[in-house]
C-alpha cells in the first residue's frame, strides 16, 4: 500500500468536519442554514389561536384561498418546514393564498392546558369566518392529522358554510377500522376510557412526552435517521437541505397536548367512534360528517401505522352526501406532508385538485374517486412495504414482522371483542339474579347511578341539544321537589299524559325517584275511562295534552313546553303550573327518602286498546329491571351506543325496551318527538344512532319514505322492539344491511321476556333472555279455554310444533291472584299464564300464533291468526293486513282485509301462492282488499277499524278459498250470498 498525503488528508479533513459541526449542533441545536422561514403576518390574534397569512404583500385578486390546519401535538411551522419546497412554498408559486391556523403552545398560551376538543373546532370555525370575510372567498380547508379531524368536524358544525372543499393527510376517521398499529380497538378502548377517567384528567402530555411516544411508534426509522446524520456530519452540504426537517423532528415540532383535548379525543372518537358513526359533541351541539357536502381529497399513506388506509377511507361511508375523493401515497405518517415525497407528489397534487376545485383545471389522474374497501393481495401490501423499507432500512425481518403482526393483532382483536361482550352481560346478568323482592332498584336508582359514574357523560339528545347525566339529575330532583309540593306521596298513581320530550323522560324518572307510581297514557286514546280504571288519582301533562287532561276531571300539573310555551287552561280546571315552582324554597319532608323503591313494589301502569278492549299491564321495579338489563344484555348496549328511541315512551317497547335498555346500558338516549321519515334520516347521522327501537309498523313508514336508499351508509348496527311482520323485517334488513332486527316478546302478567337474538329466523320470538322467567308450553284448548292435562292431573308439556299456552315461572314479586296457577307441574309450584298461545319448533324458538281472545273457531277448529298476516305480510306487493273471525249465520268465518302498496298490484294467485305456506285447514276462508288500514297510537294495524268499516263485498278485490281447486279465486255474488248466509 503506497502512503501519500492525500491519503491523510482526505480523513482528517472529514474527521475535522466532523467535529467542527458535531461542535455546533451540540452549541446551537443545529448547522446555521441560509434557508429562511417563508414571510408571513399575524392577522388575528385571539386567546386559543392565531391566524397567520404568508406572503402578506402578494394582492394578486382572484387567487384561491387555503387555511392550513396543524394537528395539536405539532408546531404551525409544519407547513412550512421545506421551505420552498414545502406546503407554503409550493401552493404560494402556484398562485395560491396561504392561510394557517396556529394554536400555539398549550405550555406558554394561558389557559393552554385547559383546552378541550371544542375549544380548537371553534378557533379553526372563527379563522374560516376571519379568512372569508377579508378574501371574500370561500377557503379549502386543509389538515394533517388531527389538523385534518378538525377539518371535517369545523366543516360538519358549520353545514360547509364557506368551505369550498376539504384536503386532509393521514386523517383517520374509522378508528375501528384501523387502529395505530393493528391494535384491536375493544383493547384500545379500554385502555382510553381507563386513560380519559384516571390519567389525563391528573398529568399534562407535556412536549418532551410527545415527542418520545411519537418516535417510539416507529423506533427503527428514527434510529436510522440518526445514524445516517452522524455518518454524513462531516457533509455539511448533505445535511443542509434536510436541517429544518432534522431540528423539528428532533425537537422544535412538537408541543404539548392539553388533558381535556386527549381526553375528548379518547371518549369521543376511540371509545365510541363517533367521527364514523356520527353524535358527536361541540358545546352541547351533536354533530354529524353528513352535513358535509364540498368536495372531499383524502391523501392515504400506504404504509401509515397511524392513520391507518382503513381509518382514513372511513370518510366515505361518513360523509355521504359528499363527493370523496383519494390520493395514495407511498409514505409514513410525517412523510405524507414533509419531504422529499411530500415536495414531488403531494403538494403538486393539492396545487392541482385546488386549481380544479376552482373550475381553473383537470382532476389529476392520481386522484380517484375513493372507495371504503381497496383489496390488495398478501403479495402487494408485503411488496409495498418491503420497497418502502429498503429506502428506510435494509432489513428483510421487517415484513415479516408486520405479517405476524396482523396474524397477532387479529386473533387478539376477536378475542379482546368477545371476552368484552361477555364482561359486559355477566355483571348485568348477576345483578339480575341479585334481586330479591326487599332489594332497592328502580328507574330512578338507576338514573342516580349513571350520574355518580359519569356526571358529564351525555344522557340523552333531542331537537340537535345534548343534556348530560348532572343537568338531568338535577332536573329530576327539581321535579321531584315540585311534586312533593302539590302532595305526591310515595305510591300516589300519577298518569303521565305527554309526548315523547325531555319533559315527558324527567316526569317518568321523577315519580320513580319518589317511589310514586306513573300511569302512563297514550295522547288522544280515552283518558277519562283510563284513568278510572287504573285508580288515577292526578295527572302531569304538556302543554299540548292539557285540555285532554283538564277533561278528565283530575287536578293537572303541567311539565316542560320550552320558555316561550304558553297555556291554554280551561275555565274551572284545577291546573298548577310546575314550570312556576321554585324547587329551592320547597322544604322536604321527613318521610322522603330518593329512590326507595323494591324490587317487589309496583313501577309503573301501562294502558293500551280502546273501548271494551283496555289492557292493563302492572309492572313491578323487578319486572321493569327485568327488560332493562335483559335488553341490554340481548342487544349488547354499552356507552359507545346511542338509542333512537322511536317507540313512544308510553308504550312497553319505549318504557322497557328503550328507556329501560338504555339506563341499564348506560347508553346515550336520542328522543325522537314523533315519526318523521325525514328528520329520522337526519337525526341518524347528527347524533350517531346505532340502535333504533320500533313498534309493530313503524318502520313502514320510513322505508316508503325512501329516505335511506339501497346502500346508502349509515351508522345504524340494530333495530330492537316488538311485533313487526316478517314482511317489514325483510325490507327492513334488507334496506338497511348490515343492520339487524332484535325482536322482542314481553308477557303482560309475569316476567316472561324473550328474545330473537340472532335474527337468522325472521318471524320468531326467539327463546328466552338469560334471568328472566323460565317458559314452558303448556296443551290448551282454545275453544273451553282449558288447560290439558295428563293422566296424573298435571299439565301436559306440548310437543315440538304444537300450539298451546306459555307460561312463565312465578317470582316472589308477581301477584299469584291475577290469575296465577300453581299445581302446573309439580304440587305447590307457581306459574303465571301469558296472554298468548305460541309453538316451539324443534331448535327451541318460539313461533308467536295467537291472542287467546282473538283465536277464530270455525267449524273446522281453530283458525290462528298471527300466521295469516305474517304470511301475508310477505307478500311484496302488501302494505298492511289483518285477520279476524267473521260471524256468517250459525258459522264464523275466517277472513283477512290487506292494504297494497303503492305502484304494486295483487292477483289471486300471489294470495293463493303465499299461503300455501300454511295448513289448508289454517288458511282464511276469505281474503279482501281495502285501500287503507288505520293503526292505533303504537303503529299497530287496527282490526276493530276495519271491521267497522263493513264486511267484505264480492268482486274483484275480494277471493275466496276454493278447497277443491286449491286456490283463492274470485268472489262472486252468488256465492258471497250463500257463504254469508
């Protein structure tokens, strides 16, 4: 080896470079580099941010408007950390006006640690206003990561007011979907709301914090990072270019994240997923992405372990009335917006979908129309990461280990989702087999529990305000504090004559908080023979129902109707006022005691039917726990749930099954006034509604309204209530996939609740829900109303597919006198009847068939009617239908009237195909058509009505069943003649 001085030279001067810049970025924190910040002017300044707009000197008119917005965690300078080739430089070339949004540091700005999510969708809100008013332009509103949630969500509370379009990088939207780096999201939700409820609320995520859990979620690269600046410090040209990115990587970028902003974040947008589903909250304000209907670019980052491709396309399915748009990217999260790869293809691309925004251009080929699921192979996703690893690192292990990560991260995800549905129904179930007849529960109990747990959680929603459990408590003790007032006693039978409303829900949880009894009424039906025959002895109205209350004769308070209600009192009506009671001057007496009431004690009177046919259910606190943890358990309710509670509260479905469902779950409860398709499509998405209760028809109503098309996203996972027909279950499933229906059955006397919980049986009642009454089917003769019984005298057990009567074990709290039996199976035993007669099949579903007092007997036996309309009701082309027993001279004839759908017709030979479904012998004599079938307060078809209306008449809408022919054919008059006879 030849020795020459510039074989010295060459590494000492490299040695000594070395050391003179190692000398500097150890003194000053970097090089010293020419590359200077681009200019810029502060032209707001308020308390949680300042607006700053670059180039300030540049007038060109006419130029479109961005307002960049940074994620909380990372310095305003994002934008401009590349300089020229950076956000800022590349746009303003372009003839773009540049806007940004800077927050600031939660460590110096006052009151910094204190901000909450709100506080910066609002700052960001104000700029927009700020920028539209000085430009009179609209703005393209932009973001990166959080930066870019802040984008949507500002956009969603302003209904897009001045937002010309949305660019967000690495925005994720569907944190189920794709949670940082293939965690399973049951996990991570746990470990946010113990994070929310017990650390953040205590320590600051202080900068120095961020940054290391910043650098730790991708360990090898920042490693790298380093060692190549250490092996090109001798290179000071090198490392110029990339210096500003170093220094904010390293240091300078990241700033502290405000508890209350985390905790919101964890709550509202990992523990519940609201940015997909929609409901969520800004200043008591729910709000939804399908207010947005700009323009939508997302830019994806294939291999983004943060905003995971899966989170980030979620926009698509949120935002449905929006045009979304994708522009993929082969980089990492901070890659997607600093860079060489930023520099060459994402801000190119945002110049030119702007310039297209703006009518001034063609959309650029790499941006597409984005579809929620992009499928790529095992092959292409290793090949895309292995090609991006070996510009990051030269390692082959780290695809592998990514494919060994998703195998873990699946497997542990359906285990973590599993094992936390099943921690979620033992404790309820527990509680369930707790209570004895003494034990203290009830709504009110209930109500107090949820609040102490979480004060300012939400608790319920309605007309787009969000009430939290705190305001609600305190409203039920004001009330309860009125009502004392005016002589309410534990045990007082109070009916509640009101419309579902916040009231109406503060009325209900009040008497129970008092240990009264609340008879609840429906609006319109016959109150005055309603309240006499459930001993009523006062009634709560709203404003609306007052004179129907007054008419009654009972003295009348009167809850709610907003501050500028006014009331229309009847002359001589006994009428107090509670809105005008001052709770604070009300002394308590000794005897109260909130929420005294036991299990055993009666909770509530629900009335139904008209005429000679009232049913009156009594329903004890144990009966009323019974459906409210039962339906939480069966429909898997939890806080991430939010409840659409059509069903009206006056109905068993809205009292047991919503409300009671709900509290028990901890849910958040949305109110809906009455059934208005339209504002049902929009009031879905605003408050982020996954579970929808319903009654018998309800449904119809919204699926002809059409306001939900075919495919059409919403958020929606389950329709929970009672008695819709298959027909409706059908369109319903099939409209709203992949939602599904949870049909409910829930005895009057007894604690008799089943359940189809799986919904594959369309039709069946299901079986019973874990806690509740034991069931057995019983042999009955329907027509000497008798039970059958065996040659040791007790009852005999039906055999699979046999009708007979269900009947439920009796608990120490049901009242044996109201037609109890005991003796059924064994001597001394207890067991309460249900009205109904059913047929288990042979999997041990129930197949609900008949009222007892609505069974036809026809000379060829017992004809059921709840088979017929089910049958029926499939029929594409029928709207509604009804079945009864027709009296035609010494005989009772089986008929069925039916409604068609509009734009369907019905021929005799749909009639006869459908029912073939049935036993001949089950099948109706008659069947005829009516142009409308009225339905009763709680959307039941009303049978009485159309038997009002008149017996069916020969011709061409009314066919008969021809048993010869085996078909129904049509009705003439001859023969209308003889069969009435």
């Amino acid at each position: 080896m030849k020795f020459s001085t510039k074989s010295v030279m060459g590494p000492m001067q490299r040695l000594v470079a070395t050391a003179q810049n190692g000398l500097e970025v150890i003194r000053f924190g970097g090089l010293a580099s020419d590359i200077e910040s681009s200019p810029y002017e502060v032209v707001e300044r308020k308390r949680m941010y300042r607006l700053r707009h670059y180039f300030p000197d540049d007038t060109t008119p006419g130029r479109p408007v961005v307002v960049l917005v940074p994620p909380l965690m990372v310095s305003a300078e994002l934008w401009d950390v590349n300089a020229a080739q950076g956000a800022v430089g590349i746009l303003t070339a372009a003839g773009i006006d540049c806007w940004v949004v800077d927050f600031g540091s939660p460590a110096v700005e006052e009151g910094g640690w204190q901000r909450d999510l709100a506080d910066h969708v609002l700052a960001v809100n104000s700029a927009i206003d700020t920028v539209n008013e000085i430009t009179g332009r609209g703005v393209h509103l932009m973001g990166y990561s959080q930066g870019g949630m802040f984008a949507y969500q500002t956009t969603a509370y302003r209904s897009g007011k001045g937002v010309e379009s949305i660019v967000t990088f690495g925005s994720p939207v569907d944190i189920v979907a794709g949670m940082p780096l293939g965690l399973p999201h049951g996990l991570v939700s746990d470990v946010a709301e113990f994070l929310s409820g017990h650390v953040l609320n205590r320590l600051p995520i202080t900068d120095s914090m961020v940054r290391l859990g910043f650098q730790a979620l991708d360990p090898v690269k920042t490693a790298r990072a380093r060692v190549d600046f250490l092996r090109q410090l001798h290179n000071r040209d090198a490392l110029l270019p990339k210096e500003r990115q170093r220094r904010f990587l390293e240091g300078d970028g990241w700033l502290g994240y405000p508890g209350p902003a985390l905790t919101d974040l964890l709550e509202q947008f990992v523990q519940h997923n609201r940015m997909m589903l929609g409901g969520f909250v800004i200043r008591d304000q729910p709000i939804s992405f399908a207010e947005i209907k700009c323009p939508i670019l997302a830019f994806v980052g294939e291999v983004d372990d943060i905003g995971q491709p899966a989170a980030v396309r979620g926009i698509v399915r949120a935002a449905p009335n929006a045009e979304v748009y994708e522009a993929s990217v082969v980089a990492g999260h901070f890659g997607l917006v600093a860079g060489s790869v930023a520099s060459n293809r994402t801000w190119p691309l945002v110049r030119d979908w702007v310039q297209w925004a703006n009518g001034n251009g063609v959309l650029p080929d790499d941006i597409a129309p984005m579809v929620e699921h992009v499928a790529h192979t095992g092959r292409r996703s290793t090949l895309t990461r292995m090609v991006h690893a070996a510009a990051t690192l030269a390692e082959a292990g780290t695809s592998i280990g990514k494919t060994l990560e998703a195998v873990a991260g699946g497997t542990l995800r359906g285990s973590v989702e599993l094992t936390g549905e099943a921690a979620r129904a033992l404790p309820r179930l527990t509680r369930l087999g707790m209570i004895q007849p003494h034990t203290r529960i009830s709504l009110g109990s209930l109500m107090a529990e949820q609040a102490r747990r979480g004060p300012l959680r939400e608790c319920f929603l309605f007309e787009d305000r969000v009430h939290t459990h705190e305001a609600v408590n305190t409203r039920i003790d004001n009330v309860v504090r009125g009502l004392i007032s005016v002589g309410v006693r534990p045990a007082t039978r109070v009916g509640v004559v009101m419309e579902t409303r916040p009231s109406a829900f503060v009325a209900i949880a009040a008497l129970s908080r008092l240990g009264a009894v609340a008879v609840l009424l429906a609006p319109g039906s016959e109150l005055a023979q309603a309240v006499r025959l459930t001993d009523t002895k006062l009634l709560i109205a709203d404003p609306e129902n007052l004179r129907a209350a007054v008419a009654t004769g009972l003295r009348t308070l009167v809850l709610g109707g907003g501050e500028s209600r006014g009331l229309d009192v009847p002359p001589g009506g006994d009428v107090v006022d509670m809105e005008k009671i001052d709770p604070a001057k009300v002394t308590l007496p000794g005897w109260y005691r909130p929420n005294p009431g036991r299990a055993r004690e009666l909770a509530f009177i629900l009335v139904t039917g008209t005429g000679d046919r009232f049913d009156v259910k009594y329903v004890t606190n144990h009966r009323w726990a019974l459906s409210a943890f039962g339906t939480a358990t069966a429909a898997d309710l939890d806080r991430r749930d939010t409840v659409y509670c059509l069903a009206p509260l006056h109905h068993s479905s809205g009292l047991l099954v919503s409300l009671g469902g709900a509290v028990a779950g901890g849910s958040r409860i949305a109110l809906a006034r009455s059934l208005d398709p339209a504002r049902f499509a929009e009031e879905v998405h605003r408050y982020g509604v996954t579970v929808v209760t319903y009654t018998w028809t309800m449904l119809r109503d919204i699926l002809d309204a059409d306001a939900f098309p075919n495919g059409h996203p919403h958020p929606i996972r389950l329709f929970i209530g009672s008695g819709m027909p298959e027909g409706l279950w059908r369109r319903t499933q099939d409209r709203f996939s992949p939602a599904r229906v949870l049909e409910f059955y829930a005895s009057i006397e007894g604690d008799v609740v089943l359940a189809n919980v799986s919904g594959h049986k369309v039709g069946s009642k299901g079986r019973p829900v874990p806690g509740t009454a034991k069931v057995e089917l019983i042999a009955y003769d329907s027509l000497t109303e008798e039970i059958l019984i065996d040659d040791a005298g007790f009852a005999r057990r039906c055999a699979d597919n046999e009708v007979g009567l269900l009947i439920g074990t009796a608990s120490d709290t049901v009242d044996l006198s109201r037609g109890g039996l005991r003796g059924v199976f064994a001597p001394g035993d207890a067991w309460m009847p249900t009205e109904n007669l059913f047929r288990r099949d042979s999997d041990g579903d129930y197949w609900l068939m008949d009222r007892r007092d609505t069974v036809i007997h026809t000379p060829r036996g017992p004809v059921y009617t709840h088979p017929i309309v089910e049958v029926l009701n499939d029929i594409t082309a029928t709207d509604m239908e009804v079945a009864y027993g027709l009296p035609a001279g010494d005989r009772i004839l089986a008929v069925a009237a039916l409604s068609i759908r509009t734009g369907y017709r019905l021929e005799p030979r749909d009639i006869s195909e459908a029912l073939r479904a049935l036993a001949p012998d089950q099948r109706p004599d008659i069947v005829y058509v009516v142009d409308d079938i009225p339905r009763s307060s709680t959307y039941r078809p009303s049978t009485r009505a159309v038997q009002a209306a008149g017996n069916p008449q020969p011709g061409e809408r009314t066919w008969w069943y021809n048993r010869d022919t085996d078909n129904y054919e049509i009705l003439t008059a001859d023969l209308a003649e003889r069969l009435f006879a």
